[in-house]
C-alpha cells in the first residue's frame, strides 16, 4: 500500500468535506440528538461523512471504515490489515452555534498502529497531518511546517485541555473533579469542543496536554497518530499501553508533563475509592 497516496486521499477527502462544512456554519440547521440531549447531529455531520465515504471506498475498496454518523462497520472486512476511523465533524456542538471550533478527522490504522492521521480545520484553512515514520506537519497558507510538541517541563507552565461526556447531565463519571484538580494545578484547562483539534494542538505544541474519558475511536484515531509524529507521548489514564478501541480514555502530552498528568487524575481516582 502506498501510504503517501493514501494520506493525499484523506486530505482531499477532509478538505472537501471541510469546505461543505465552512459553507454550512452560516446556513440555518436542522438539528436533532442523539444519544443525550447535548449530543446534537445536524446534516452537515452526514453530508460531510457521505464525502469522504465517498472518495475512501473508490480509492480502497477493500478498507475496513468505522464512522460516526452511518454507524458503518463492514463486518466482512474485520480481518481487513487497514481500517479507516472517520469522523466528519468533529465539535458539532459548536457548529450548530456558529462557534468556529470544528474539524474533519480522519485516520488510517494498519494492523491497529497508526498509519496516517489528518485534521483539517476549515475555518483556519489548517491541515495537520502524519504518516507513520515520515513526521507530522501543518499544511496551511503559509506552506508545510514541521510539527514538535512543547518543551514544557512543569504542570504551573502547562496549557492543558479537556472535554466532558454526553451523559454528564446524568451521570456522576463526568470529568468535573479531574477538571478541579488540574484547574489547581496548570497555568490553564481550555474546553475546545473538539477533542480531535485539542489533539492536534498538543501535536503543533499550542497545548501541552490533554486528557479525556470514554471518547470514540473515531474522535481520536487521527491525532494520535499526528501526536506520536510530533514525539509526543499518548498513554490510557493510569499510563498504561494505549490502543484503539471502540471507547478510549486516553492521557496525551509532550511526554515531559505526562508523569505529572498521569498523578493528578490518580490522586482523584482514589478520592472515589
Ligand atoms: C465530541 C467532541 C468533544 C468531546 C466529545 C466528543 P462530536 O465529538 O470531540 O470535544 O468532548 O466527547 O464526542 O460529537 O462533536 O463529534
Ligand atoms: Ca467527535
Ligand atoms: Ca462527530
């Protein structure tokens, strides 16, 4: 499989999909919810999905492709070597407010390792991407530039983000009090609304951490991959071995603040215990 020709699908597939989604911020919505109250799907989320569906399955028929909106998982390419984690809007809740935070994320994993990821955000015309072995970049008005994590060394110097679940109107596991104690302890937590650009961010060295429970494969698959390119560091919330999974809780750093990270959220865990 030639990698390079695969990630210039995926970009062209975000990019497109991008643009139907830069145009729609500012068209009215039709918006309906799905597995909670605060999670919403318009149909540009579909819209944007059936793009690069559309562009992934002409390219590579034989793929695997695990997406948000269609629920699609072909069960007869489980055994597939390449599998194809999609999420065509990534912060749908900012877009059905015209808060211009949102993405298109897409992701090649071969044989479970990340091979190529992409985000692209449409609204800065800001594509970071990566393929396994050749480094991460920006790709923007300004040409391709180098991704590197962040140096920080220290939680008070750390710019940190995070999200919260969907069921956080009615559930007790909702992230506030690991918030708390970062809050405490960093220089700042930003809420971005699209775990996918806090990813890619931690990549680009604007964030240096990031932490969240119970997101899907498809939220994350992209900026892992982007993340282990720049050199940082992704790990499960106890800093164990991280790997893709239908649901992920996942600790991302520029693995100087990860031990650091990963002592903050266990010192609440045994709050609870
Ligand atoms: C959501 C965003 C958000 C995160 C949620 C995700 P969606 O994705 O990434 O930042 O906190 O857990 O589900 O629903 O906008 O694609
Ligand atoms: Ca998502
Ligand atoms: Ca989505």
């Amino acid at each position: 499989m030639d990698i390079i020709y695969a990630q210039e699908v995926a970009i062209e597939a975000a990019k497109e999909a991008g643009t139907l989604l830069r145009r729609g911020v500012k068209e009215r919505k039709v918006i309906s919810r799905k597995s909670s109250v605060v999670d919403l799907l318009t149909e540009h989320d579909q819209a944007a999905e059936s793009i690069i569906l559309e562009r992934l399955k002409e390219a590579f028929p034989n793929h695997r492709l695990i997406t948000e909106e269609s629920a699609l998982d072909d069960k007869r390419s489980d055994n597939s070597t390449f599998t194809w984690y999609i999420d065509p809007l990534d912060g749908t809740n900012n877009f059905t407010h015209g808060y211009p935070v949102f993405c298109s994320s897409i992701a090649l994993f071969e044989n479970g390792q990340p091979a190529i990821g992409v985000v692209y955000d449409p609204m800065r015309d800001e594509c970071f991407l990566a393929a396994a072995g050749q480094g991460a970049y920006l790709n923007s008005a300004n040409g391709n530039k180098r991704l590197r994590v962040s140096q920080t060394r220290e939680l008070v110097d750390s710019l940190l983000a995070t999200g919260f679940p969907y069921d956080r109107h009615t559930s007790n596991d909702d992230n506030l009090a690991q918030h708390g104690a970062f809050l405490k302890k960093a220089l700042g937590v930003r809420r971005s609304g699209s775990a996918a650009l806090d990813l890619a961010y931690v990549a680009a060295g604007r964030l240096d951490g990031f932490w969240e429970y119970r997101l899907s494969s498809w939220d994350v698959a992209a900026g892992v991959c982007i993340i282990q390119e720049a050199g940082g560091t992704v790990s499960g919330i106890e800093g164990d071995h991280w790997r893709i999974s239908p649901q992920v809780s996942l600790i991302a750093s520029n693995g100087r603040i990860h031990s650091a990270m990963i002592s903050v959220l266990a010192k609440v865990t045994e709050q609870f215990e």
